[in-house]
C-alpha cells in the first residue's frame, strides 16, 4: 500500500511569506502534498507561484478564512497541518479602517481553530508578528511578555494570538504561534517600506520617510523565516511560541540611505512627511528559543540580502509595475 502523503493546508499562501514557504517546502518534501487557500485581496497574487503551479503535489483554492462553511469543507479532507499565514498586515490601512483587520486576523483565525478543535488537525501553526509586543527603548522581548500593541493592524494580531492561547490551554488543541520581525525579499507587495523605497527609485520618484527616520525595525530575509517556520513545524513543540529575528537592527532613515547608496541616488530623494500616529519606536526580539531548535539566519548579511532584492526588483519591473499601475487586479481577474 503507498504511504499517504503528508497534506499541508496553507491559509495566505498567495501573499508575500505565504508563497515563498509553499516554494520552499515543495522543494524541499516531496511527499509533502500543498492546499494553498486564499482569498486573493489586493496583495494576493498568484503569479508569485508561477514556478509551482503545474506540480500535481499543489494546489490552490480560492476562498475566504472567514468563512465557515468554506473552512469546514477543507477540513473534512483531513489535512495533517494548517499553516496560517492569512492576514491583512499594513498597518496605515488599519489606521485608516480597521474592519478588515478584525475580521480577518481574529474572526479569521477563530473559524481556523474551530475547524481545528471538530476535525481533531495534527498541528495548527499561527503566523504572528513581532508587532503584538509593541514598542522598547532597549532590551529585547521574549515570548512570555505581556502584548502592548499599539496599532489596530498589530491589536487584532495579539487578538488572534491570545485567541491561540485560550485554545490551547481551554481545549489543548495543538497550536504553535511563530512571530518574525520584518520581512524582505523578492515578491514582496510594493506597499511595504523596502519595495517601496526600491521600487519608487527605479521609476525616478522620491521615497517618502516618516517623520525624522528614527524608528527601529530588526529585517529578517523571508527565507530566513521560513526555514525558521520548517524547523518549527518539525521540531517546535506544542503550545509554544517561537520568536524569528534577523538580528539586523537599522534605523529606517539607515535602511533609506542604504538604498539609496546601492541604487546610485542621493539624499535628495529623501522626502520627509508626516510622521504615522502611533509609530512604534522599536522592536526587537529574543530569539534564543528557535535557536535552540537549531536555527541561525542564513542570510544575516543584510546589506548583500538586499542588495540581491534590489537586483530581483530590477530584473522583475513587470511584476512590480502591474501592481502599481493597477493592472494586476485586471489580470487576475482573467485567470481566476
């Protein structure tokens, strides 16, 4: 009798995170049998999985995590692990309208559990941010620390987060939380401060810096996190939660000129505006944990890592340049 392949269905696996882990892990098991269920909002994109499309192990879904109906009609096919990766995730249009944040990232991730708790899932990760800790002078959080988020986009994160929580400790349901720092890297949906600032120098425009450019962010390369979050899938233990740092801590004005030093412009093309209300000032995390699972960054030399995402950017404009301008929404109309 064949052995039957270990299913994985990844929530937000059209997103930026979401689809360089099903790259990855496709690549890496070949028993591994992929369900990618996204709703495809306006960051969703499917040519971000162009590579894997055709590989019969895949397998995408259209769908909303919110929905109950549609999550139970998954989850009957029994698969071994949900990955959640699902999220609305930029924090200016949480500011501007936090609906869709809340439902999304805690009505969203309550259906998951549920489907979880009926359906008796082996393993239920959930892909939070370093964001839910909130702000620190100095020092760095660890995973036991209270949640002081400061943003509606980071409050409805710790929301699913202490939702986890109560699951795990009300049901014992088997559930891991893993919370990076930021993210960069190739595919990376141009609203985002790295592609952005790449991206609006490619086209000759400035780069629109917050306030004095003092705030701290830790970059983390996204393929760094996930072979972070393979570790935690086979070897993270229940009921845990797993920080993932980059161990690269720049200013963002540092990260600005650093761009701009590797794209040949000047500091002329700093354009300081408003600073966003409620800007963290800094975040950092422990992440001796994970690395006691066994993990390191790999790609920790962070001015070479974005150096090859500048390259990417710029070998790839058709990518970024139809989401821009607008056009991808038409494609992906076409092809859905």
């Amino acid at each position: 009798m064949a052995k039957r392949k270990t299913t994985l269905l990844i929530t937000g696996g059209a997103g930026f995170i979401g689809s360089q882990f099903i790259k990855y892990l496709l690549h890496a098991y070949q028993e591994y049998h992929i369900i990618n269920f996204d709703k495809l909002t306006y960051c969703g994109n499917l040519e971000n999985l162009q590579e894997v499309k055709d590989i019969p192990r895949y397998t995408f879904i259209q769908g909303d995590i919110c929905d109950a109906k549609a999550i139970e009609n998954i989850a009957r096919q029994k698969p071994d692990v949900i990955i959640n990766f699902a999220a609305e995730s930029h924090v200016d249009r949480s500011i501007s309208d936090p609906t869709a944040f809340l439902k999304t990232n805690l009505w969203g991730v309550y259906t998951l559990l549920e489907a979880v708790k009926k359906h008796h899932i082996k393993k239920f990760i959930q892909i939070s941010t370093e964001e839910v800790y909130g702000s620190t002078i100095s020092g760095s959080f660890k995973e036991g620390e209270a949640l002081l988020p400061s943003s509606p986009y980071s409050t409805s994160k710790a929301s699913g987060d202490l939702l986890c929580l109560s699951y795990i400790k009300t049901y014992q349901l088997p559930v891991i939380i893993t919370r990076s720092s930021n993210n960069f890297g190739p595919f990376q949906y141009p609203e985002k401060i790295i592609p952005l600032f790449i991206t609006n120098l490619l086209e000759n425009k400035k780069v629109p810096l917050y306030g004095s450019g003092q705030n701290t962010r830790d970059w983390l390369h996204v393929m760094d996190n996930c072979r972070a979050i393979d570790l935690v899938l086979h070897k993270g233990k229940e009921g845990q939660i797993y920080n993932i740092g980059g161990i690269n801590e720049k200013t963002n004005l540092q990260l600005t000129k650093i761009i701009l030093n590797i794209l040949g412009k000047s500091s002329e093309y700093i354009q300081h505006v408003k600073d966003r209300p409620g800007h963290d000032k800094r975040y950092s995390l422990n992440c001796e944990k994970i690395k006691k699972l066994g993990w390191r960054p790999q790609l920790n030399n962070f001015e070479k890592a974005l150096r090859d995402t500048v390259l990417w950017y710029q070998n790839n404009e058709l990518w970024w340049k139809k989401i821009k301008s607008g056009k991808y929404l038409e494609y992906y109309k076409k092809t859905i």
